[in-house]
C-alpha cells in the first residue's frame, strides 16, 4: 500500500537506521525497487524529480503506474511515493495527482520565503495526509539541472523551519549529488551534529547517497539521519549493466533485438544496489 513517509521515517529515527529513497526513471526501475524491498521486508521511499515524472508521461502516470504495480506485484512493505526537490507548483501538481510524500525544496530562496512557502505546502499537504520534505542549505552537485553550492546548512534555520511542522528535514552538510570529486572535504558532522540538537529530534535527510564511504554513513545514521537519496548509483550500475550485455553482442545488433532481455542486467543491478544499501542502512527486516 502507499503510505506517506512520515510514520517510517518517525520509525527509523527512533530505531536508528534510514529508509533509502531510490529515485525512479521508468517501469523498470520501479519494479526492481519495489522487488528488491520487499525481499528485504524493508519499508522504502521512491523518488521523482519534476525531470523524471514529466519523462514518464506526467505525475498522474507515475502515481497510477506505481499504485497498480504495488497492488499486482502483491508488495507488501511501506512505499511511499516522494516528490524529489520539488518546486511549489510541483508539489501542487503531485499533492493533486495523488503522490503520498512531497519535498519542497526553498532552500535557493531567502529564508524568509522558504518558511513561507513551506507553510503553505505544508497546509495544502497535510490536508490530504501527504508527508512533506523541506530543505535548507542547498545540496551539491547537480541534480536534473538543479546546481547547488554544497553550503552548509545554519542549525538556527534548521531550527526555523522545523517548527513550521514538516515531516523531515534535508540539510546541507557537504554533501553532494552526483559522484563526490577527489578532493571533496567529507561530511561536516559537527553540523549535523548542531542540526540534529536544533530540530527537536524530526527525522533528518542525507541527499547525494551515492559515494559516500559506509563508515559516515553509519555516523550520520547515529546523529540523526533516517532517509538516505540515492539515484546516481543505480543510473551507473544500470548504464554499465547494459553497456556490457550491447558489448557482448547480446543486443544481436541488426537484427533486432528484445528489450525485455537488454533491459534485464540494468534491472537486476539496480535491485542488487537497492539491497546493498537496504543492508548498510539497516532498513532489512524493519517493515
Ligand atoms: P545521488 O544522485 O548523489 O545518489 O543523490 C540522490 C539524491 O540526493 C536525490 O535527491
């Protein structure tokens, strides 16, 4: 069943683990996602960027494409359905088309602004018992044409926005989308640290799971973290998958070619990554 992310997540929090979030670009994903949980009796978080839902024929299509493959493939774990770095009129549409969990993302706006839209959301949101994401201080890297700076986050804004009644939280504290160059500094503890002790104990958001060596993953866990964003490391395994199954000739290239079999190694990657980080994050056996 969809549920919205606010009752795992509260979950997590106090057991000390994270739910992943796997971000979806198309039936296939979807269903190795959904798959590899529920192998793992994990509760677990599919994410859309505005990007991905426009590229799957609308939010509408991804709501009814996920509800009814839910429902077929007899899943039996917590999914909810989560906006990705949200605009406002994105988070309208989603709350609209029937998506269980939004992430406003303000975090690009004055503060001032990001509360007050926030508020709103939150407002509309909750009204229709979808749980709502917020951010401050933006997250590296690029994500679907999205470019943050990779600041970190102020505990006194965390603070702020926390009280306007969000769900969870996504702060900024050095991580980034995408795959971290060589000489990235890590992660900040000492700010998440102060975030975790400002917030009053709501569930906090690692984005840019990808790459991020387990020892801080485990740290964040410890201070606080409970849903961990990961999207780059499927798109890789998935590419790489494929790109070996067309190099070996597999694709009978000419001759035409069945897409269920070339899609089929990027399918199990992805649920082979699903389960990896399941286990790390310690989501396993918590549905
Ligand atoms: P990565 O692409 O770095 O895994 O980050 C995913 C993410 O944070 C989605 O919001």
């Amino acid at each position: 069943m969809l549920v919205n992310a606010a009752e795992m997540l509260k979950k997590a929090r106090a057991g000390k683990y994270a739910i992943g979030q796997f971000n979806i670009n198309n039936l296939e994903w979807t269903k190795a996602i959904l798959l590899a949980a529920e192998e793992l009796k994990s509760p677990v978080i599919l994410g859309v960027s505005e990007g991905a839902g426009k590229y799957m024929g609308g939010f509408k299509t991804v709501t009814a494409m996920v509800k009814a493959m839910d429902e077929e493939l007899k899943i039996t774990v917590p999914v909810a359905l989560h906006l990705d770095h949200g605009s406002y009129d994105g988070c309208v549409a989603c709350i609209e088309a029937g998506f269980t969990s939004v992430m406003y993302d303000g975090s690009h706006s004055p503060i001032e602004e990001n509360l007050a839209k926030t508020r709103e959301i939150i407002a509309l949101a909750h009204k229709h018992g979808v749980s709502v994401e917020a951010e401050v201080g933006s997250i590296g890297g690029e994500e679907d044409g999205v470019v943050g700076t990779g600041e970190i986050a102020d505990a006194g804004e965390c603070k702020l926005i926390a009280e306007t009644g969000i769900d969870f939280l996504a702060a900024g504290i050095g991580n980034i989308h995408g795959v971290y160059p060589e000489n990235w500094k890590g992660l900040d503890f000492d700010a998440l640290e102060a975030i975790s002790k400002s917030t009053g104990g709501i569930p906090l958001v690692l984005h840019g799971g990808t790459g991020i060596p387990e020892d801080m993953i485990k740290k964040s866990i410890s201070l606080g973290v409970s849903k961990i964003n990961v999207n780059t490391e499927c798109q890789l395994v998935f590419a790489a998958a494929t790109r070996k199954y067309i190099e070996e000739g597999k694709d009978k290239q000419g001759k035409g070619f069945d897409p269920r079999k070339l899609l089929a190694p990027g399918f199990e990657a992805i649920k082979e990554t699903v389960r990896e980080k399941t286990r790390l994050f310690g989501g396993n056996d918590k549905a």
